[in-house]
C-alpha cells in the first residue's frame, strides 16, 4: 500500500514596505539595463506577462522569482541571467513594488562620489581593504557587492549594531603575560578563538592561557548617522553595489 | 561635524603576538635561516627539503604524538605540500580551495574556494601541490590553468591571470616557485597533447613576463629534434608533432641565486607511448632545462630519456647541493629520474657527470660518452623496466648536509608491457598513443605474466594490497650523492608516493602507500617510530615551528595530521 503524502508548500507573503528602499533604486536601475527591452518600462512588453501586476504565473515566493529570473526560458524567449545577490534582491524588490514607485522619481546614489566618501571624509579605509588598498581590520569589502545588498548597505551605514554578524564580533582578550589584543573574531571553537588584529594580523589563541576573553555584541563600527547626509549615504551604497571583486 | 572614526581605529589597534613580517625576497633567498617556517615548496630555493630544527631528535622521537588533524572535505589524493609563515599554515585542498590554519591548533582563519571555470581535463584528478608566497600574498595555479593571486591574511582574490586553455588540456597543479618579483609555473596536460611551457608573472600584476616553450617551434635551437616524417612511412607520422609534443611541467623548479637560473623538469613527449608518429628525441621532453630567471632563456638542457616511449617524465624536483666529485669541489644538481637512473649534472653547464640505475632497468643499457643513454627497446609483448610509475617519480627527495646523502623514494620491481597505437590529434581528447599492461612474474615462468595478476595501479586503491609485493615494492633508499652507491634502503611492502624531509638532528619523515608515517634515523635507515594513519600518504612531510614548538604535517587520505612531543 502507498502512501501518498501532499506536501503543503508554505506560501510567504512579502509585503511592500519589506523591501528597503536602497534595494528597489538599484533593482530599478537593473530593470531599466537589462529587463526593459522585452518587458517594456511598464512591465507589460510581454504578452501575457504582466510584471507590475504583483502576480506571477511562474513564481510566488521570492524565492522562486529569484529562480525565474536566473534561469530565464530559454524557449520562450527570456535569456538565463547570471546575477548575485545583491543584484537578485534588488529586482525582486522592484518587481514586487512596480505598480506603486514611479522608477524616474528615484533619485540613486552616485558611485563615484561614493568612492570619494569612502576613501576621503568617512575614512572607511581605515578598517576596510578594497583591491588591496586599506586596513584589514575590517571586513575585506573587495566583492562585498555580490555578497550582501543595497538594503543592508543602508542600515549598516546607520546602524552597524543592528546588522553586525555574529562571526565578525569583536574579540578582546589578555594573554597570561598581560598582553592585551583587540580584534575582529574570524572562527571560534570551546578551546580556542581565531581573530584579526588591530594591525590586520591572524591571531589564535587558547582560551586557558588567556586572563581575559570577552565577546562584544557592539559593532568596533561606529554609525554614520548624522554624519553624513542622507545622499553621501545614498552614494557610499552606490558605490558599495560596484564592488563586485576580481573577475 | 567631526568624524569619530580616527578613534575607533585607536582603539582597534593593539600589538599582535607573533611578528607576522612581509615574507621579502631576501626572506625566500635565506629561508633555511629561518627553519621554523615553510616558506617554499621544497623549503629553500636549492629544494634540499632539508630543515634546520631538531628538538625532535632519535632520543626523543618514540614520544611524538598527535597535536591536530585538519580534515579536508573534499574527496581525492591530497598531494600539497603546506607553507608555513610565522605561525600561519596555508594549505591548497581539491579542487582549487585555499586554507589559512593555525599552526600550532589546526584551527581555520579563512578559506577561499576558487571556482574553475569549465571541467579542467586533468588525467589524474583535482590535484594542486601547492602555494608560493611573496609580501602578503599567496599564488596559486588552478586546475583551468589560471594563476591566482590571494591577500594571505583574508584570502581576498587580488588578481587572476589566465594561463592557457582549459578545453585544450591544459591545467595548473604544480606549486609556483617564487623568486625576487616574480612567480614562475608550469603547465599540465601531458596526456592531452598541449604544447608545454615554464612562464613566469609579475607577482604585482600577474602580468605575464617571459615564456618558455619547453616544445621549441620552427626556427628555435632544438626543434630539429623533432625530425620530419619519413616519406616511405609505413605508419602513421605526424608532421606537426612538436605542435602538441607534451613536456608539460608539474612539479616545482629550483633556483639557484648564484647563477641566476632556474631549474625544472619536463614530462613525458606526446602522445606518450608512439614515438613513431613524433621522429627524433623531441626536446625538451624528458629534460631538465636550466633558464635565466630574469628573461626565461634558456642557458642549458639535457635530455634524461630521448624520444621517449614510457611516460617517464622527467618532473623531478631538482636538488641543488655543492658536493666534492672524484675529489674535486662541484655545484651539482642531484637527480633520481623517473627512467630509474640516478644523475648528476653540472648545475652551472648542465655537464653530464654520472648516470647510474638505482634499480632494474632494461629500457637502456648504458651511456655513452656524452652521457646519452644507449637504448634497448624491449620487444613486442615482453615487459620494461622500470615501469610506467616508474623508479621514482614526483616525490620530492631530500638532501641533508648534515649527513651528506641523498634520499629518495623508489619503487622496485616494478614492469610494465607497453604498446602503441597511433593517435591522431584532437583538442581536448586525450593523446595517450597506447596502452600499459601490468606485469606480475609467473613464479615458473618469471619471462611470462600472469594475465589475471593486479597490477600496481594509478594512485589510488582499497586498503588491501591485493597486487602485492610481486608487483612491484617501495623503498626509501639514501645514497652517495657523488657516486649513487646505495648507503642504505628501508623497504616496504607497498609502494610509496611519499617524499622525504630531514632535519639537523639526523631524522627522515616519510610514508607510503600503506599508510604508515614513518620516522627513519637519516644515517642509518633505522626505523624509529611508525604510526599507520589509516590511508595511503601521496605528499611530502614538512617541519616547522609554532609557538616554539616542532612539528611534523604529513597528509594521508582526507587527514592532515601535525604530530608533536608532549608538552
């Protein structure tokens, strides 16, 4: 005798004001390069295909939009894509939020001041390394631009305590001797603790030979909030969507 | 408003327990001064793979144990040797993975996975041997022959290069050798017809610097060797043979500062086994050749087995020691060939000095006078000697000043029936030209085989030696550098991949295919300690130090095991 179990796919609702509004700009911009030409600026250039309509025939997670878009149908007409992250999280909040932005309305971030801003007054080099230039305190943000998305660029800016990642907390330790060392923890196990120092240095430590070990959950990243204005902030993530590593 | 981040970065900065300095030229010229560290494949540019540590001495030996295991996820012969720089280990794993390690923890910093872009055509698996390190950053070669280049402290991608071309059979496996700003490789694909080159890159830039085809085209020194088809051909010949002649490079070169040259061997000629259809001694196959590391000319070459016709490539490491030959002071380079003779050359003029078989060998008879082998091609059916992984191969070999010898692994006994059949060239097919058959003595007949018989196979098998020593047995064996006159052996009952380290307390780390890491007294041969890892070894043992404390990393199956004294 067989079973036969259906299996019920939990459907996810997403609603608008989910999407932050850094990743709709940049899915926009994406839209407008790559996807304009067949499915037209109002979504509707394909027949039978409505974009802007919220309701897809092919998907309804965002997930599975995700999936559609890099696979594309090839038969019908519709080229696989090869996007990254950012890229797909940026045109799935587009997509989901079309019928209700005008895309000219949006005003996007300028990478190039972007870059200016981050190697100029907010001095992000000083804990950041890109393309071999810069501090490796920090996070190497080389490829950070196809790891993350425009979204968690905006809050990290304004919040880093908020959107610090549990590995990166920092790492305070005192040796036997009385040393002490400040970092970034890279991997951590019962015995042991990995990090980067303050001179972007590997360290390894075993916990028992230490007289101190303290894990922070405050971001060694202090806000931007307030310190720069709303558009430098707008540039920095422009500029951070372009870091997109060594091809 | 002012901007607090100066402060932040105040804080964060503190002192760093070991002095990780910028790994400079001069750091890589005098890495035998810093024995603690690994800093080369073969640990110093005269490839001695020799150590200067020696708090683990014979007297102590017996108490070694397990300090950390690093277990690699991915499944495969694992034939990298490890760097070592302050207290930082740096590993490549299958396929083309790259791992920052703790030395004195085995516990990770950062791992990097490169994504090969097309399936590499490889004949012998997901192989990489290794790193080059230079400043802060590694370099790895790839198996769809790009060269890559990493921040060492995050594993960040700097740079990529492209080599050559995956869908044509080439591929990188060979660690690069790293010398003033440049790093140098080599090509694989001596089993896909390519045309094999040495290139050297600006460490910077990955800027491409000189080239050296070891197959030299039309109009070159050396390509008339590659002679042109005879007109009343029975069989088919190949008129453009040196166009995919082989003489790929797989295993790490040498250099030596005092002549400013570098030093690597060649594989085998293409297609391996039918040299009917590629006439004459096909330079530079099976040859060492001696280039100036500045413009990639080259200076010298000899040619260890001319038209070859047995795969036995020539991908030796080449040792570099001065040593006193009858009586007089010589700068030699010491070489146990794959063809199963031992050679020393004249490192400065690539004079032959000495050829001697380590082992049976019925391929040649002898040399002549310049010092070129007097071949004697079995007939059709009949077994050669040594075989087709024959008497040794990539493993690296050591040379300890301490106790003067030269150490390498063997394997005895060994035959194999080769045939040819002819291949015509097609880009990413394989160009093999033939076949081998394994070759078990019958015990009444020992000129017949016995058909059935396992035969010693490629790299890898189950844990039971079901071809046994009838086969064909390895051995470690030290000799004579200046004569090859055998000082000692240690036999095994398997055969061995596994290279040697030795150190200034007169210890020889090696292994094999059973899986037995084993500790040898360097001047004897003495076994001193064993301990069976559970897989067969397919790499060298290193030494270093981390937090003032020796270490032994082998690697056997997925494991790479670090052993210690107790604390």
């Amino acid at each position: 005798m067989a079973l036969t179990v259906i299996a019920q796919q939990p459907v996810m609702q997403e609603h608008p004001e989910a999407y932050p509004k850094a990743d709709i700009q940049y899915g926009a911009r994406l839209y407008g390069e790559h996807c304009d030409r067949c499915h037209g600026a109002n979504g509707a250039g394909v027949s039978g295909v409505n974009l802007a309509s919220g309701k897809f025939r092919s998907a309804t997670t965002d997930g599975q939009l995700k999936m559609v878009i890099t696979n594309g149908f090839p038969t019908a007409g519709m080229p696989p894509f090869r996007f990254d992250t950012a890229d797909l999280t940026g045109l799935v909040a587009w997509l989901r939020n079309m019928n209700s932005i005008d895309r000219g309305s949006m005003k996007a971030g300028d990478p190039a001041r972007g870059r200016a801003i981050f190697e100029g007054k907010a001095a992000c080099g000083s804990c950041h390394r890109v393309n071999g230039k810069g501090s490796r305190k920090g996070p190497d943000l080389s490829d950070i631009g196809t790891l993350r998305s425009a979204g968690y660029f905006e809050r990290i800016l304004v919040d880093p305590n908020g959107q610090l990642l549990p590995i990166n907390r920092p790492v305070h330790v005192v040796t036997r001797e009385g040393k002490a060392v400040d970092g970034r923890r890279l991997n951590e196990d019962t015995y042991t603790v990995q990090m980067v120092d303050g001179e972007g240095h590997l360290q390894s430590f075993v916990k028992a030979n230490l007289r101190e070990f303290r894990i922070s959950t405050k971001s060694a990243m202090t806000s931007y909030r307030g310190e720069l204005q709303p558009d430098e902030l707008a540039d920095l993530v422009a500029y951070m969507l372009t870091l997109k590593g060594v091809l | 408003m002012t901007l607090r981040r100066y402060l932040g970065m105040a804080l964060l900065a503190a002192g760093s327990l070991a002095a990780q300095n910028t790994v400079t030229p001069q750091r890589l010229l005098e890495a035998s001064k810093e024995p603690g560290n690994w800093l080369t494949y073969s640990g110093d540019y005269s490839s001695h793979r020799y150590s200067g540590l020696a708090k683990i001495t014979p007297a102590n030996v017996k108490g070694l144990g397990l300090a950390w295991v690093y277990q690699s996820p991915v499944a495969g012969s694992w034939e990298a040797t490890p760097l070592v720089v302050d207290g930082v280990m740096y590993i490549t794993q299958r396929p083309n993975d790259v791992v920052a390690l703790d030395a004195a923890t085995g516990r990770v910093f950062w791992s990097y996975r490169y994504n090969n872009l097309e399936d590499p055509r490889v004949c012998c698996g997901a192989n990489n041997r290794g790193l080059g390190v230079l400043g802060d950053t590694l370099f790895m070669g790839t198996l769809d022959a790009s060269l890559v280049a990493l921040d060492r402290h995050n594993g960040h991608l700097l740079w990529k290069t492209r080599v050559a071309e995956a869908k044509a059979g080439y591929s990188i496996t060979v660690a690069p050798l790293v010398v003033k700003d440049k790093v140098i490789v080599g090509v694989g694909g001596g089993e896909w017809g390519i045309r094999g080159f040495i290139a050297a890159y600006s460490a910077a830039t990955g800027k491409e610097l000189w080239r050296f085809y070891t197959v030299p085209g039309p109009g070159e020194p050396g390509h008339e060797t590659w002679l042109p088809c005879p007109t009343d051909s029975k069989e088919y010949c190949d008129p453009e043979a040196w166009k995919h002649g082989g003489a790929s490079v797989w295993v790490t070169g040498s250099y030596d500062p005092a002549t400013n040259l570098t030093y690597w061997g060649t594989g085998n000629a293409g297609p391996d086994y039918n040299p009917v259809q590629r006439p004459g001694d096909n330079l530079y196959t099976a040859s060492v050749v001696a280039l100036d590391t500045d413009t990639g000319k080259l200076r010298w070459h000899y040619q260890f087995t001319p038209g070859d016709r047995y795969d036995y490539d020539a991908v030796q490491v080449p040792v570099l020691a001065d040593i006193q030959f009858q009586g007089k002071p010589v700068k030699a380079m010491l070489w146990a060939n794959r063809n199963g003779n031992y050679y020393v050359l004249d490192r400065v003029t690539g004079k032959f000095l000495l050829g001697k078989p380590f082992i049976k060998v019925n391929w040649m008879s002898g040399f002549d006078t310049n010092g070129r082998p007097i071949q004697t091609p079995q007939p059709v059916g009949q077994p050669t000697y040594p075989g087709l992984q024959g008497g040794t191969n990539w493993y690296s070999p050591s040379y300890s000043p301490r106790t003067g010898l030269m150490y390498f692994p063997i394997w005895e006994d060994q035959a194999i029936v080769f045939s040819r059949i002819p291949v015509a060239y097609r880009e990413g097919n394989g160009f093999g030209g033939g076949g081998f058959q394994p070759f078990v003595p019958s015990v009444g007949d020992p000129k017949k085989g016995i058909p059935t018989a396992a035969g010693v196979p490629n790299l890898r098998r189950g844990p039971i030696n079901d071809w046994t020593d009838a086969a064909g047995h390895g051995a470690m064996l030290a000799v004579d550098p200046a004569t090859g006159e055998p000082k000692w052996k240690f036999s095994m009952t398997d055969v061995t991949d596994v290279g040697a380290v030795t150190t200034a307390s007169d210890l020889l780390f090696t292994g094999g295919r059973e899986g037995y890491m084993q500790v040898l007294h360097a001047r004897t041969g003495e076994l001193l300690w064993k301990r069976n890892l559970g897989a067969q070894m397919l790499n060298s043992p290193i030494t270093f130090e981390a937090g003032g404390k020796q270490y032994v990393a082998v690697m056997a199956g997925l494991g790479l095991f670090v052993f210690g004294l107790p604390e």
